[in-house]
C-alpha cells in the first residue's frame, strides 16, 4: 500500500497572511530599520575649525525606511505568499524542459567562454582610449579565477572551509620577489632577472603546496566552525610575519621586484627590448596583451587540472570527505593524505597566482595580502557555486567587474552626501548582492552538476528536481 508524496511546497505557497498580520510586521520592520538607521544615516558628524558639529538627515532615513518596508510588502505579496502554483506532474514536466534546454547551453559553454577569452584582446584595439584599462581589468580578472579555481579544490570539492587562503597567495608572491631579486642573482648573476619569473614559478607553487601541507597536518581533527577559526589565524600569522620580519620580507616598505617579460625581452622602449627585437613602434599595450595571455593559460592549466583531478580517484575522494567524513573512513579511505593533497594542491595554485601577481605589479607588500582578499575568493566560490568551475567565473566577472564600475558612477554623486564617492559603496552593494543570492539561490550561480561516476548516460541533476544539499 502506498501513500502519495505531499507536495510541501505546494502547501507552502498557499499559506495565507492576514491583514493584521501583515501590518504588524510592517510596522514592526519599519521600527527596527529606522532605529537602526537613526545612528547611522540620520546622525552626522562634521569637523568645523576644530567644533564636533552634528547635522541631521532625517528625510534620508525615511525614504530607506520606505525603501525596505516596500521590499518586505513586494515579497510577502509575490514571493513568500504567492498565488498557489501548478500541479506538481505540470511542474515536473517545465522542469525537465528547463532542464534539456539549460543542458544543451551548458554543453557549449565552456567551449564558448574559452573562444570569447582568447580573442577578447582584439575586441580592445577598436578602443584606443580604453585599451589598457580594460586589458588590466580582464588580467585582474583571470587571477581572482584562477584563484578561485584554486580554492575551489579545497573548498567546492573536499568541503574543507579555508578562511586563511590568501596566505598561499602571499607565499607565491613574496616566493618570486625573494628570489628574483635576492637568491637568484647572488648564484647566478643579474642575467636571469629578465627570466626570473619563468624560472621561480615552479619554486612558488612549490612552496606555496608545502605550506599547505603545514597547515594541513594541525587541522586534521577539524571541520566547519574550528576549521575556518584556524585557517583564518594562519591567514593571519603569514600576514603578520610578513610585516614584522624585516629583515627578511622589508617589512610594510615592500620589495620591487622585476616585471614580467617575453621571454627576456623586457616591454620598454630600448635598445634589446620587445618592440626593438620584433622592429614595431613601442606600445605599452602590448605588455598588458602578452600578460592576459600568460594569465589565461596558467588559468586553463588550472581549470584542466582540477578537472581532470576530479575525475580521478582522488577527486572522489575529496567528494566523499566533503559529503561525509564518517563514511568516508568507513570504506577504507585515507582520510588524512585526502585532506593533505587537497590542500597542498589548492595552496599550489594560490602560489602561482601569487607568483604572477607580483610579476605584473612590480611590487609587493603585506598591505596586498589582507583577510578581506580571502573573503573575496570564498564569496566567489560560494556564489558561483561549490564545486562549479564555470560558475566561479561568472561570480568572479560579476564580484570584481562591479569594483571598477563604481569608479565610473560619477553620476552618483548628484545624489550621495557630500564628500561622499560612489566608490566607497561598492563593498556595501557586493555584500547586499551576497545576501540576495543566498536568499534566492543559495547554491550558486550554476546549479547543476556534472557527475564523476555514471551508468549508461552522463546526465546533469537540476537543482529544481533535487533538495537542498543533495545533488
């Protein structure tokens, strides 16, 4: 004898909110936003010729309270307490439409997004003004995803919630300044400075894996809440050594370190450099081309890698740690050598970003390696979606891409207090961003994911057929 399924969230939309209901929490939102705001926007602070002067601006304050109070009434009228939807048989079958349909996107996306970025510097030369910026955006760009690439192995895969990633970060940066401008030319001489970076950036990976070891073996007995705690301490400790050993690291002055080059042909306009070997008239554009593309393949290498990792046994094991550690003991994986190669390769990855990094700043110093850099790349795994490599670059695009919009937001101006820059709200608009994408999609940008193991047919699982947490 069977029983039929209820059908929770049909039962769900049909609750109904009174009237009175709906004014209390109207009211009550309206209370506890405007007692909020009452210190914070309503209440200003001026200097005047040495006078602590407070001025008022209490209109502000009522229209954000009206703002919020007007969001909350749009969501309980159309989201939270909606007209009662379709049958759930008519549901099912638009779902499995969507499906196919996203399916047959998501085949090719890859594919098209590769095509995009590899031709994506001819599209720049239409636009002589904005050339440069936008190529230096796309090259800050590819490194926040390779970064999360990176951390998308730790994270997205083995469910090991790393807070203290940027550390990996430094060491592959502070690993090719040392040795660029230090080591190297004492054993070898100045003549390997134009190949510094191509020589250090295995030693940065490198390094970078054995302190992910390092931390990997103190945190072993750890998961979630703990984990997190300490990994943000190490993120910390690194930072700190970073300023406080001067003798080592120079300390909060930094280190010039060499930039990156055509294979020893430096991007400047002498004799022997990059435009006189090849008889072209000097462009700095062509330093910004030439390091897209070494970021672009360093990118792809780790996009292929993890990939290709996932696929293997280790890569299962990582899926297995993430969904359960218990279990995984129990069918006899090593659960500490899982950990360790989880992190030892993401802090891999980390290195090699850090290492190009400082190649194309030409400089590097602690105040680069702080913990909201950390914040940044887990915010751009999570919202693209643990475990999804594509989603990370959309989240990466949409995250960093909005910091440089607000510096074209002048108009904003008109509207802001004074002595207010837009940009100083773009941290404000990624965390209201954040929250709004862990309310209405909570696994990310991309919800679908392609399975390891499969009998017969390789078939994605949609998140509109699939729980929370189990797909």
């Amino acid at each position: 004898m069977s029983v039929a399924p209820k059908n929770n969230a049909v039962a769900q939309d049909n609750k109904s909110l009174t009237t009175s209901a709906l004014t209390k929490d109207l009211l009550s939102t309206a209370i506890i936003t405007f007692l909020i705001l009452t210190p914070i926007v309503a209440l200003k602070t001026t200097m005047n010729q040495g006078v602590l002067t407070i001025s008022e601006r209490w209109w502000m304050t009522f229209v954000f309270v009206a703002i919020v109070v007007g969001v909350r009434l749009f969501l309980h009228l159309f989201v939270w307490h909606k007209a009662p939807s379709a049958s759930t048989s008519t549901r099912v079958a638009v779902a499995a439409t969507k499906s196919n349909i996203t399916e047959a996107i998501a085949k090719n996306m890859a594919t098209g997004l590769l095509i995009f970025a590899i031709v994506f510097p001819i599209f720049t030369f239409f636009h002589p003004i904005w050339d440069k910026r936008v190529m230096d955006l796309a090259v800050y760009i590819m490194i926040y995803i390779m970064l999360g690439w990176g951390l998308n192995v730790v994270v997205g895969l083995a469910g090991l919630l790393d807070l203290g990633y940027v550390a990996f970060y430094a060491v592959g940066a502070y690993a090719y300044a040392l040795l660029s401008t230090v080591y190297f030319p004492q054993w070898f001489g100045t003549g390997i400075i134009p190949w510094a970076f191509y020589i250090t950036l295995p030693f940065a990976g490198l390094l970078a894996a054995t302190w992910g070891v390092i931390l990997g073996f103190p945190v072993l007995r750890l998961r979630g809440d703990y984990l997190a705690i300490v990994t943000l301490a190490f993120g910390e400790m690194i930072r700190l050594v970073l300023i406080n050993w001067f003798s080592f690291t120079n300390g909060p002055q930094g280190i010039e370190v060499p930039k990156i080059t055509f294979f020893g042909l430096k991007f400047k306009d002498e004799v022997g450099s990059f435009s006189d070997f090849f008889g072209i008239a000097f462009n700095r554009i062509h330093a910004y081309v030439f390091m897209y593309y070494v970021i672009l393949a360093m990118a792809l290498a780790t996009y292929f890698v993890t990939k290709r990792l996932r696929r293997l046994p280790i890569g299962r094991a990582w899926e297995a740690l993430r969904e359960d550690e218990i279990a995984c003991r129990s069918l006899g994986i090593n659960t500490t050598t899982t950990k360790l190669t989880a992190f030892a390769i993401g802090a891999m990855f980390g290195g090699f970003a850090g290492s190009f990094f400082a190649a194309r700043q030409g400089f590097v110093s602690p105040e680069s390696f702080v913990y909201i850099e950390s914040a940044l790349i887990l915010a751009i795994v999570v919202l693209g979606g643990l475990g999804s490599q594509i989603g990370i670059v959309f989240s990466a695009i949409a995250i960093m891409g909005s910091f440089e919009l607000f510096r074209e937001m002048d108009f904003m101006k008109a509207v802001l207090p004074s002595g207010s820059e837009p940009i100083q709200f773009r941290m404000l608009a990624v965390g209201l961003a954040m929250v709004l994408m862990m309310r209405f999609r909570p696994r990310g940008f991309v919800t679908r994911r392609e399975p390891t193991v499969f009998l017969k047919e390789k078939k994605s699982v949609s998140a509109d057929l699939v729980a929370e947490g189990h797909g």
